[in-house]
C-alpha cells in the first residue's frame, strides 16, 4: 500500500465522468494520485505506475491520458462571442495549460506542446486549483479521447479541431467551439456570418464524424452530445402559430400567451421572434429528424435510450427544479409502461420492486439512466432505485437514501444517515455508507474521503472495502491554492511558450 501520495479530489462533477461509467472493469487500468503537489498513478492493489511528475492529469480513455505540464495566466478572444455578435470582441482573462498525452507506460505519445485556453476571473488569478476547476466547469475533459480522436486549440486562432492517437491534424482547426467525440459523433459550432431568424446567432451547431463529414447540418441553436445513437437540438423556424384563431400576446411578466391560455406550456419571450418559433428535436446518428419535443421541456441527452428532461413551468410554478424522462421515440416516461401486471406482481413477490412511481408524478432531483437504473425522489427528502417502468427497486425502506448517484463500472454512490457507500446493480450495499464524501465509481477502486477537523483523509478503497492508497491532507478543504502558477498575466507565443 502506498501512503505517501496526496490526492484532493472535492464532489467530483457527474458530467466529467460520463466517458468513463460504461467501460468494462480490467486490470491494467490505472488511477490518480497526487503527491507533494505533482500527480501519477496507481494500478489496482495500489502499486505506483507511473511517479508523480504532472502539474495535473486526467484519466485514461483509449488507452492514453491527458497530463499537463506547465500552466500560465495570459488573455485570449473567446471564440464563443461570435455566437453572439460574429465580430471579435475584447480579450479575456485566460488560464492558459500546457498538454500532452502519455501510453500506461508513463511515455509520451503526443509531446506536451499543446495549448488549451481556460477562462478565469480576474478575481481567480493566481488562486485557481486547477483540479477543482476542471471538476466544476468541466473544461479539461472535452479533450480526452473519443472515437480515436481528441480535441485541440490553435494557438494563432484559438479554434477548434481534432488530432489522432499520434498527435496528427486530422480536422483542421476551424470551428469556433466543440466537444469531444462520443460514438463517434461529435458537436461543433461554426460561425455562419448569417443568422438563420431575426436577431438570431451568427455561428451554429451542427454534428460531424470522425473524417468530418457534416452529420447535421449546421443551423442547430444548441445540441446535446450524442447518447444511445440519438441527440437532442434546437433550431429556429417560421411559426405559422399566429393567425385568426390564435391570437399571440404579451402579459406583464414579458412572457407571450396563445389566446391568454395559462397552460403549462405558455411560450416564454424568447421563443416568438419575429414570427420565428423555436422547435426541438430528436436526431438519429445519421442526423436525420426523428421526432420534435415539447419546446417547454429542457432536455439532458440520452443515456440507456432514456433523457432526463426539465419541466420550466412547474419549476417555476414550486420554485425548484421539476424533472421527468423520455425515451429516444419522444414519450414521456409513464409509471408501469411497457410492463403487464403478471410481471409487476413478479417483481414485487421476488423483492425485486417493492412499489411504483404515482401517475402525474414529478422529480425534484433525479439522475441519469445508467445500468438502466435511475436515483430519483419525489420529495426531495428520500431517494430510490427506479428501473424504465418507474417501478421502484429494491426490497423497502432499507432500500432508500438522501442522495443517489449514477451507476458507473456496476457500482453506485448512496448516502445514508450523513455518510457515503456503495451498491450494486442488485443493490447490494457492498461498501458500506460510512464516509464523508466520495466520487463515482472509477473501476476496481473507489476513491473516498473522511474529514477531521481542517483535514481530509483521502483514499482509494476496493470493493472489498480495504485502503489500498491513503493520504492525509493537513491544508484543508478549498484551501489548495496551487502556488506554482503563476500570478502575473503573461503573453503567449504561437508555439505555447512563455515569452521571457
């Protein structure tokens, strides 16, 4: 067992670990660590793979990890403003990180001459724990390996495009943002110079393949990454709702009614302009139009061919967030579809199900489908275990929690009385609910935390329970200010280097 390491990891974000939850369980993974402030890795039982010597670095994802190896404040053009004026804006502050990609062996495969741009406050610089960062904007992520391919910033333009598991450009940087590639699908943003509705956005969304090829067209407000071999977008079109038999006007809210109809699906300000609508519809993966959705839902993406979706009128209406769920065709989600009664009552006799989610039901909090199971709760008090048919999983009482996270690599985070376990897909309780704080699932290990006093206790544990890797943190938590980056603006060169 290794016990000199330091590793600070604070809720990791569940979004940042979405390429990861699906992956089979193998041997030769290997795990973080961080130690004296540099990070390395740790196979398994524990043993040190590769030493400590990274400012930062990322899980591995087709076999290479994203390892950072110098950082610098600077200011950049935020490429994303010409999602809104098409013109060059002012230049912002920017945590600039310098990357590469390293094999298990600790060898580099893409040198670190790469440049990712950051943006920060003012008010951060000089106090940004790059890890925590990552965790709660997610922006290192994007960069890891999909599809054999990863993303990657010019350093001239500071646009987009992708390179291959040996460094090569295999699409050009010209895009004004995009997302890393999930079955084998990735979102872009192009900037158009037209808007395609009245005082709409001059760049656009579209969706490309591996070789570039356009997917979806580029004429999409927004579009979910790709789950289950569907996505979810917005585009503006004509609206022919206005007319003789409906009449659009506006209340004192600012928000436009069909014939003052106080439905729950009011249209909101935005969505008339001009006699433009917004529509949202599902894609399948050649992009093509598969169903439309109601423009009064927000929706997650797919995961286990089901999409988290958010209900804005009645999140306004109790003042908190109110979820549901619809599968790839565009239904919602009903308590006891697609299941008879003789297999209820089966579920129910062999404690699979212990009861099912009342009709006109809303979520106050809900997670993703993953091992086609989801944590949810009605009263944002107690969770549980639902399967597709809303059947509520497991044997009883025992069976609910305070929070539940997604199922990753079979294993899911459950709190229960203040403290962090782990059961499995038969929900199991095979680690149990004894810590402070913990991440998701990451394979063989699971990384948890106990607090005392300013300290954290971090460790990965098995799924025997056992520590295989321990470390006290005497500093406290959210105190990390990493003081080897530096604190003063600098300029950058073309090739990433610090001008002297």
């Amino acid at each position: 067992m290794k016990n000199n390491t330091i590793l600070i990891y604070v809720f990791l974000s569940l979004l940042s670990v979405l390429f990861s939850c699906n992956k089979k369980l193998s041997t030769s993974q290997l795990y973080v660590i961080e130690e004296n402030g540099l990070y390395g890795f740790i196979d398994h039982i524990g043993n040190k793979a590769i030493e400590p010597q990274f400012i930062y670095a990322q899980n591995f994802t087709e076999g290479l990890a994203l390892v950072v190896v110098d950082t610098i404040y600077g200011e950049c053009v935020d490429s994303l403003a010409y999602k809104n004026t098409g013109e060059k804006t002012s230049k912002e502050p920017c945590l600039f990180v310098k990357y590469g990609y390293i094999d298990k062996s600790g060898k580099f495969v893409i040198e670190p001459k790469l440049l990712a741009s950051l943006f920060v406050s003012k008010e951060d610089i000089g106090k940004i724990d790059l890890e925590i960062f990552n965790i709660n904007h997610d922006l290192l992520g994007k960069y890891a390996f999909g599809s054999k391919r990863a993303l990657y910033q010019d350093t001239t333009t500071w646009k987009y495009g992708y390179i291959d598991c040996n460094g090569k450009i295999v699409i050009p940087a010209k895009y004004e943002y995009a997302k890393r590639f999930r079955q084998s699908r990735a979102v872009a943003l192009k900037y158009t110079g037209k808007p395609l509705a009245p005082h709409e956005n001059k760049c656009h969304y579209g969706i490309i393949d591996e070789n570039d090829s356009t997917i979806a067209d580029f004429i999409y407000d927004n579009v979910t990454d790709y789950g289950s071999n569907h996505s979810i977008v917005r585009v503006w079109k004509k609206s022919n709702i206005e007319g003789p038999q409906n009449v659009i006007t506006k209340d004192d809210n600012g928000e436009y009614r069909i014939n003052n109809s106080p439905n729950r699906y009011n249209i909101k300000k935005e969505t008339f302009r001009n006699g433009w609508s917004e529509t949202t519809l599902i894609l399948d993966k050649n992009g093509k139009i598969k169903d439309t959705l109601s423009s009064a839902l927000i929706y997650y993406g797919f995961s286990n061919g089901i999409s988290v979706s958010k209900d804005i009128f009645l999140s306004t209406i109790y003042n908190r967030d109110c979820f549901g769920y619809i599968d790839t065709l565009g239904h919602t989600i009903k308590p006891l579809d697609g299941i008879t009664e003789e297999q209820t009552n089966e579920m129910f006799l062999s404690k699979q199900a212990f009861s099912y989610v009342p009709d006109e039901s809303v979520f106050l909090y809900c997670t993703r489908f993953s091992n086609n199971l989801a944590g949810v709760t009605l009263n944002g008090n107690v969770c549980f275990f639902v399967d597709k048919h809303l059947l509520i999983r497991g044997k009883g009482l025992e069976d609910t929690y305070e929070c539940i996270r997604p199922f990753c690599f079979g294993l899911a985070a459950v709190k229960k009385n203040g403290k962090w376990g782990f059961v499995n897909t038969s929900l199991k309780r095979i680690i149990p609910c004894k810590y402070d704080s913990c991440e998701d699932n990451s394979g063989f290990l699971n990384k948890v935390y106990t607090f005392k006093g300013d300290s954290i206790i971090s460790m990965y544990i098995n799924r025997k329970d056992s520590i295989v890797w321990k470390h006290t943190d005497l500093r406290g938590w959210g105190n990390k200010y990493n003081n080897k980056y530096s604190q003063k603006p600098q300029k950058i060169l073309g090739n990433g280097e610090r001008m002297r």
